[in-house]
C-alpha cells in the first residue's frame, strides 16, 4: 500500500523533480528538456518563441524571457503548453530571471534595470536596482534572516562583476572577479 501511494505521488510531480535539465536555445527559438546524460527528452519542449534568452522554473511552471519580443511568458513545465504569452510585457531586451517564493526578478538589459514581480505578472517594483550597464545574470542566494540575498551579473566597460548585496549578506562586500577591479 505505501509503494502504490509512493508511486501515485512520484508521478505527480513535475517533470523537473526527476533531474531534468531544461535549457532556452535562442538560435533555434526553442526551450529544450534534456537528461543530465545529454540524451534528449524533448528539444522543443516550448517552440515558437522570437529570441528567448532566459528561463527559470518556478513549481510546474517555466518561465521564459524573449528579447525578440521583450517579454516573459508562462508555459507549463509538463508539456510545454502556453499559459500566459505576455505575462510581463514592455520591456527592452530580457537577459535574465530567478524565482525566490512567489517572486519573479528579471534583468531587463535595454533599461539597465532589475525588476520584481509575482510569478502571476504583477508588478511589484520595476525598478528594484536601477542604473546598471547591461545586466546579464540573476542568481538568488538562500534566505537567512535579513532576507534573501539577490546577486546580479553585469557586464560593463571595465568587465565582468558581480553586485551583491540586497539583503542578507551579513556583512559581506560585493566582490569582484580576478583580473577585475573592485
């Protein structure tokens, strides 16, 4: 009875659950679902997308940003099925997104912003970190008392860097790369 009830709640799951690598190929305009082999699961998992450059999961859902369209848009991890085209919309060339809970944070490079949103697509803050020189990574750290730590990767005239903190970081200073300034 435990191994039926076991097995009924394995394949509930999503897909994501059983090590899966899910990957956002620009130039074929497709997100792919890979096993950790490399061995296909389903290369156009999502098709039909203009450009897309990030994704991120969140729960059964994949969120994908499209610079082509700048936009984020929803599929189910599943199947790939649409749930919402246009989910965040009107922004200037998408490069990144994470999820921390229900919050979706999203470098939108053309405006040299961070911004952060529900995963549902309300707004929260647009303009959470402002001023940056062509964002291009988000990683969000664990959370710890003061709050989660959002880390973001740019590119600028003088290199790579990495800016850190928002919260949480107890103390410690944004650090740079070697070879870089900071």
């Amino acid at each position: 009875m435990v191994g039926t009830a076991l097995a009924a709640v394995l394949a509930a799951l999503p897909k994501m659950t059983r090590a899966q690598i899910v990957l956002a190929e620009s130039g074929n305009n497709v997100v792919g679902e890979y096993k950790f082999s490399g061995a296909p699961v389903n290369p156009a998992l999502v098709s039909g997308l203009d450009h897309p450059t990030a994704i991120t999961v969140s729960g059964s859902d994949i969120y994908v940003a499209e610079a082509g369209d700048d936009l984020v848009g929803e599929y189910t991890l599943s199947h790939g099925d649409l749930v919402t085209g246009s989910l965040i919309s009107g922004l200037d060339d998408p490069t990144a997104l994470a999820v921390s809970g229900d919050n979706l944070y999203l470098a939108d490079a053309g405006n040299g912003v961070v911004g952060e949103y529900k995963v549902s697509g309300s707004t929260v803050n647009p303009s959470l970190i402002s001023g940056l020189d062509d964002p291009t990574g988000i990683a969000i750290g664990s959370a710890s008392e003061a709050g989660s730590t959002l880390a973001l990767l740019g590119l600028s005239l003088l290199g790579l860097f990495c800016l850190a903190p928002i919260a949480g970081m107890g103390g410690r200073q944004p650090r740079s790369f070697p070879g870089q300034p900071g």
